[in-house]
C-alpha cells in the first residue's frame, strides 16, 4: 500500500509538472468541402504509420493556434485554409494535448495534395466510424459524423 501511495503520488506530481510547464499543443485540422472531411495517411513513427489522422502538427512558440492549422496545412498539403471553430475537447496524447479545429479551403486555394502523408481521401459521415484512424482522433468521430450532417 505504502509503494502504491508513493506511486500514486509521483503520478499526481508529474501531471502537476507538466500542467505548469504548459502541455505541447498539437492542432489538427477537420477540413471540410462538399460533406466530407480529408483523413491523410500516416508515415511515422512506425506505431501509426499507415493509419488516418486529420492533417496538423506542433504548435510553434509564439504562435496561435489558428496560425499553426494554416502552416501546417501549407506544409503538409500544399493548400490555404481558413479555420472555423474548434471541434471536441482537448484530447490526452503522449505529446501532450490535441486540439482539432475545423477549417475550409480558402476562396481559390488549390486541392490538397499529400507532400508528407503516403495518400489523401475526402471521407463522408457515413464513411467517418469505418475509418481506421489514429487513436487519438477516433476520439473526434462522433463530432465529425455531426459537423459533416446536413
Ligand atoms: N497526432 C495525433 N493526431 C493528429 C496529429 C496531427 C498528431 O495523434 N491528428 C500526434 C502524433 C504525434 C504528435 O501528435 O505523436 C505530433 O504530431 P506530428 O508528428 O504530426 O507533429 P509535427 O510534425 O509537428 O511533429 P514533429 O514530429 O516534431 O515533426
């Protein structure tokens, strides 16, 4: 009992550590056009490589949160997006916390093109539940099957 207490608290402490640290945002992007949101193909680490996540990254210092989603969109996808609101709540990773905010193609801005992911597919409602998506973003697929409904 004593050994579990001392467990319990280095948990406790740590989380505390990391709280005041302030956890590492990572943003991912619900993007949207015609009813279907882009799912993008992994490549690394090797855990989740080969499954679905919604394209995005690390927040960088002294940038927002909006300003990463459009980086990250311009790196990964080569696109210009215009974010919407945030979809869900933070979600636990290993990184630290996932925020996903739902975004459009800006008025004129090419189509997606996957530059870091190994393929891109448009995903429809009824097509979000059967996706094999990365753990993390499962989380957010009752919140997409409701953003992608008419
Ligand atoms: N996730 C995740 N879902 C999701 C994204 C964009 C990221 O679970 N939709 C996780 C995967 C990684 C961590 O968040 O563990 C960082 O995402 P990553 O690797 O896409 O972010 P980068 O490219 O900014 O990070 P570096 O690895 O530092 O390049």
């Amino acid at each position: 009992p004593f050994r579990r207490l001392l467990a319990t608290r280095a948990t406790v402490l740590a989380e505390a550590a990391r709280a005041l640290a302030g956890a590492q945002v990572v943003v991912a992007t619900a993007l949207v056009r015609d009813a279907a949101v882009l799912a993008a193909r992994r490549t690394r680490p090797p855990e989740l490589a080969g499954l679905w996540e919604l394209p995005g990254g690390r927040v960088e210092a002294g940038e927002s949160e909006a300003d990463a989603v459009v980086r990250e969109c311009r790196e990964e996808l080569g696109t210009d997006v215009v974010v919407d609101a945030r979809l869900g709540t933070d979600l636990r990773i290993d990184a630290g916390v996932l925020r996903v905010h739902a975004a459009h193609l800006a008025d004129g801005a090419p189509g997606p093109r996957a530059l870091e992911h190994s393929g891109l597919r448009w995903v429809t409602a009824a097509e979000v539940p059967g996706v094999d998506w990365v753990p993390a973003d499962r989380a957010v697929v009752a919140d997409l099957v409701d953003l992608l409904r008419p």
